[in-house]
C-alpha cells in the first residue's frame, strides 16, 4: 500500500515538485490567513462601504496593471528566484504593516497601500511561479501536479486559512500577520531547495532582431486557435460566474435568510466539493477525456446558474455550492493542464499572465455588471444573466472544445530535453 507521502506526491514527479508543492501549500495557507484578517482589519478602522470594497480590489488591480509585464519577465530570468524574490518582497511588505499595527500608528491607507504592494509582488511571484511545473514534470504528469497544486489552494486558501486568519485576528490584531510572514518566508526557504531552472531560450526573428516580449506572446496567442479560444472561455465564464457572486452575500443574507454564518458554510461547501474533486481526478484524467470533462464542467456551470436563480432553499443552495467546487476544481486543473501543454516553454510566462489578466478582467466586470443588474432588478437577476450568458458561450464553443482538448504542442529540441526523463531531481540540472 503505497504511504501518504506517495499518494499527495508521487515519487515520479521528482523531488524539486516535492519541494514546490510544499512551498506552494505553505504560501497558500499565509494567503489564506490574509484572506479573512486584512477585511477584517480594514473593518476595524473604517465604516466606509468604498474603503472596505476597495480592500478587495486590491487583489485584482495589480494583475491589470502588471500582469503582462510580470509575464514577461518570468520568461526572460530564472524564475525560481523570481519567485523567491517575490515572495520575500511579501514579507517585507507585511512586516512594514506589523511595525505599523504594533506601534499604533496604522490607518487604513497604510492597510490600502500595503494591499497593494503585497498583490503587486504576488503578481510577479504567481506569474513565475506558474511556470515552473512544467519545467519540473513530464507533460504526461502535468494533470496529476496541478491537481496536487490546486488542493493546497483549497485547503490552505480556502479551508484552513480563513478560518486559522479570524481566529488570530481575534486574539491580536498582529498575530494572523506574522504567521503570514512566517508562511512566506517559509515558503521561500523550500522553493530555494529546487535545483536552479535554466532561463528559456527566446527566439529570434530571421533579421536577427528580437521582438518585443510582450507582443509576442499576444502574436504567438493570436494565432494559435485552442489556446486563445480557451483563454476567451475563460474570460467570459468569469464574467458570467461574477455577476452573481458579487451580490451573493446579499442572495444567501437576504434571499435565502440564511444568516452570516449560513453565508459562510456556503462558501465551505464550494472548498469542500474541490475537496472531494481532489481525490477523483486521478481516476477521471484515466478514464474520461478531457473535452468531455471539460464540456461536462461548463455545462454543470450553466445549470449552477439556473439552480440559484430558481431556488429558495438553504439545503438546495448547500447542495449545489459542494457541486460548484467540484466541477470547479476539475475545470480549473484541466484547463490549465491544457495551457502547459500547448505553450512553449518560453512563453509559459506571458501567455500565463495574458489568461490572469483575463480571469481578474472578467471578475471586475462581472462583479460590476452584477451590481447593475441585481440595483435594477433584484437579487436573482444576476443569476439570470449568468445563465443566459454562459449558455450561449457555451453553445458557441462546444464543437472548439473537442479542438482544444487533442491540439498537440510544437515542442523544440530543448523542450524535449527538458521534459523528458525528469529523473531524482524532477528536472535535469542544464545550465
């Protein structure tokens, strides 16, 4: 029977995957306790509603600003110590806060200011970050390690963190922020242990001159249909899924009365469905294909839709958040399976960050769009229009998903090198 350490992380992924996972877990569990004590410490300084949101936005402003630019730039250095530079540039940000918090003498423009900085250098570390599984793992194995990523995300960012970040919150203000400083530069200290990851090598035009990078990697996009209609899926599903999930503290509040705590363990029930997603996707990546999982995820998601716009059960609501996890989970591990699979590896960083960029564009229009819609015409309207709108998404590219799912990469001599026989150390040592 194989042991617990086997079953989280295979031995033939290597060991520098080891060492990513556990720094991708421990970060994620810092990230996690953030999530709930910075708006809870916003909330200790301010009543302003703007002031409060705009703690939120600080998550995806960054990304819309830097987001190219950080994608670039993991495809031109070495990219396990841009991450480790990022992270440690976190913790530097969030010790200046705990100075700040200690002293007595934070307001919540410093709090604003801090958010910002911290997401601005997670930005950059998320970005280089995201690259480097494929450099440490066969494409073969890119399903199985990104499941294993996504699971500490759910149980570290969603599960523990938030939960662990309250509890902190409640018996210091400080606290939660120093166990997140803890976590990061933990996580520094393990990423440091993967073998150094060789810059990749940038193509050249014919005249010999280089291109800009960011534009290639939009060119490059462009013209490569599975990938750019992937990333347009993407896109518009987060616009349709935001608009509702903006207003839905009010929907589960006020529509279904559940209450705060039973807004709360609505959220869970999405962790926990991934939770249990986690633990069949190996079985589903054997034994189904990808375009059917994938065409069964965003159908599920449709019906998600109309599910909430239609019930005023708690129970029902409960039921379909654990589903909305699951699927979620196995979309967002294919999907970006998918992605790695298809992109050189040169570009791993750009056409990354061109899919953030995508993914936080679509939730601020949707989150605004969803403040419309339900101002105008109450609180399930947003579920409506996000029914509708998947719908017809879907409909449009249900024949380009069965494209998407079997388009083969163009692999350079390299790439093959390098993804080859990953051997003890998860990558051979190439400098």
């Amino acid at each position: 029977m194989p042991s617990l350490g086997e079953l989280i992380a295979p031995r033939r992924l290597g060991r520098d995957f080891r060492w990513l996972l556990a720094s991708s877990w421990t970060s994620n569990l810092g990230d996690g306790i953030a999530l709930s004590a910075a708006p809870l410490l916003i909330a200790s300084l301010t009543s302003s509603p703007i002031l409060v949101a705009s703690g939120a936005m600080m998550q995806f402003l960054p990304w819309l600003l830097f987001g190219l630019l950080a994608g670039s730039v993991a495809d031109h250095h070495d990219r396990r110590r841009l991450v480790m530079i990022a992270n440690a540039l976190r913790a530097v940000v969030v010790t200046a806060l705990v100075v700040f918090l200690v002293t007595g003498h934070v307001t919540v423009w410093i709090v604003l200011a801090a958010a910002f900085l911290y997401g601005t250098a997670e930005v950059f570390a998320d970005s280089a970050g995201s690259t480097l599984l494929p450099m440490l793992v066969r494409p073969v194995d890119l399903g199985v390690g990104n499941a294993r990523l996504q699971a500490g995300f759910l149980v570290g960012n969603q599960l523990a963190g938030p939960p662990l970040g309250a509890f902190l919150f409640a018996v210091g203000t400080f606290i939660p922020f120093l166990v997140q400083i803890l976590c990061v530069s933990l996580a520094v200290i393990l990423i440091s242990r993967i073998a150094r990851t060789p810059v990749p090598e940038q193509e050249e035009r014919l005249d010999g001159a280089k291109p800009h990078p960011i534009r290639e990697g939009l060119r490059w996009l462009r013209h490569n249909a599975p990938v750019r209609t992937l990333v347009i899926i993407i896109l518009v599903f987060n616009v349709t899924w935001a608009a509702p999930w903006g207003v839905l503290v009010l929907y589960a509040t006020e529509h279904l009365q559940m209450g705060v705590v039973g807004y709360g363990a609505l959220t869970t029930a999405s962790a926990l469905g991934g939770l249990v997603a986690t633990g069949c996707f190996g079985f589903l990546e054997r034994h189904v294909s990808f375009a059917t999982l994938m065409r069964v995820c965003l159908s599920l998601e449709v019906l998600m839709h109309l599910g909430f716009a239609l019930t005023t059960s708690p129970i029902v609501a409960f039921v379909i958040m654990f589903g909305f996890g699951a699927y979620a989970f196995v979309w967002g591990t294919i999907s970006t399976t998918v992605r790695q699979r298809l992109v050189p590896l040169h570009l791993q960083g750009r056409i990354a960050s061109v899919n953030m960029v995508g993914v936080f564009g679509g939730l601020v229009i949707g989150q605004l769009l969803g403040g419309l819609i339900a101002q105008a015409w109450g609180l399930t309207a947003p579920w409506w229009f996000a029914f509708a709108g998947s719908a017809v998404t879907l409909a449009l590219v249900w024949r380009s998903i069965s494209h998407i799912a079997a388009a083969k990469p163009v692999i350079s001599d390299d790439e093959t090198e390098a993804g080859s026989e990953p051997g003890e150390g998860g990558m051979p040592s190439r400098d």
